[in-house]
C-alpha cells in the first residue's frame, strides 16, 4: 500500500501528483489526488471516463474545465463534477500555479498506476516533450489503464486502442511498465513471525 501523502513529479511539465487517498486505502470508495500544474499549463486531450465520476476542486489558483459544450472556470473553493462518460478537459489560463483536488468515485488502483507510469516515462526520457509515450504499447497501457477514452475526432481510435490492448504484446509492456514504475503493486507481505 502506497503512503497517503506519497508524492511524484513530471520532470517535463512540472506537474506534482500527490496520492491522499488511494482506492486500496478507501476499499475501492474513491481516489483523491491533489495536482499541481505550472502557470498556463495544458491539460490532456478531451476525454471520457466510463468506469467512473471525476470530481475537480479548486485549492489554489484557478482552473478551467470543458465539459461537453460547455467551459467553466473556478476559483478557490469551487467544485465541478464530471459525470460517467462525459467528454472532459482541463487546463490554465492564469499566471500563477494551480492545485486543485482530484476525487475519482469508484477510485481505481490502474488509474494511479497510470500517474506513476506515464510520469516514469517522462523521467526516462520514453516520452515526447508534451509527455506522450513514443512507443505505441506504452501509449496502449496508458490510455488502458487511465480507462480514458478520447474524445472529440480522436474517437475513432478507441476500437484501435481496445484491439491492441488484447494482444501478448500489451500485456507483457504491462507487466514490465507495473514492475518498473509501480514497485508495491507488487510487494508481497509475509506472515508475522512469532
């Protein structure tokens, strides 16, 4: 199990994850992140999350979010909720840092998988300098494990995504990228000893 306040880096965007509440902690209930982003910072492509809602809430700074047609800005205190299979994107248009508090309802051990995993990639220099993955079954395990699916013209590669999800390749990059990047994913507790 990961320490509540553990705490990665993206050394290409500056950005800061820090895990407060993990869904091993919380039995599944939830995931809470909080996230630092650099002034103007970008967020990702819009997308959609089928598995789960995803919460945004503002503690320092501001944020902009889209959800479906619609563009919202908050400022501290405020909160915005996506619903299931809504088309989402965030990003900052001020001239400070942003954090703001992440909450995913069911939370999911993948999805902050994929935070430590695409934030190694960066660090080993696997990613383009906008942080996408420059081998395909990497991107194939992000987009994966993120349960993200893209949205807007891109859509038309989920089909694409989901067919190389399946295959041996994806499930051994898997394996090596959990290994690597997620070292208690795989810890085995033994027995106390008496």
């Amino acid at each position: 199990m990961h320490d509540a306040r553990e705490m990665i880096r993206n050394p290409l965007t500056t950005e800061e994850v820090t895990f407060v509440q993990t869904a091993s902690q919380t039995n599944g209930e939830k995931g809470v992140v909080e996230i630092l982003i650099a002034p103007r910072a970008t967020g990702p492509p819009v997308h959609y999350h089928s598995a789960f809602t995803e919460s945004f809430e503002v503690l320092e700074g501001e944020l902009t979010l889209r959800v479906g047609r619609r563009t919202k800005r908050l400022t501290v205190g405020e909160r915005l909720t996506v619903s299931k299979n809504e088309r989402h994107t965030f990003w900052s248009e001020s001239d400070r840092q942003t954090r703001f508090r992440g909450t995913i309802e069911p939370g999911s051990v993948e999805f902050e998988n994929c935070f430590r995993i695409a934030f190694g990639l960066a660090r080993d220099g696997l990613t383009t300098s906008k942080g996408v993955p420059k081998q395909l079954y990497h991107l194939v395990v992000l987009a994966t494990m993120s349960q993200s699916n893209p949205g807007g013209l891109a859509s038309v590669l989920n089909p694409i995504l989901k067919l190389l999800a399946r295959t041996r390749g994806a499930r051994e990059t898997r394996d090596a990228l959990i290994q690597r990047y997620c070292p208690s994913a795989l810890e085995v507790h033994e027995p106390a000893r008496g």
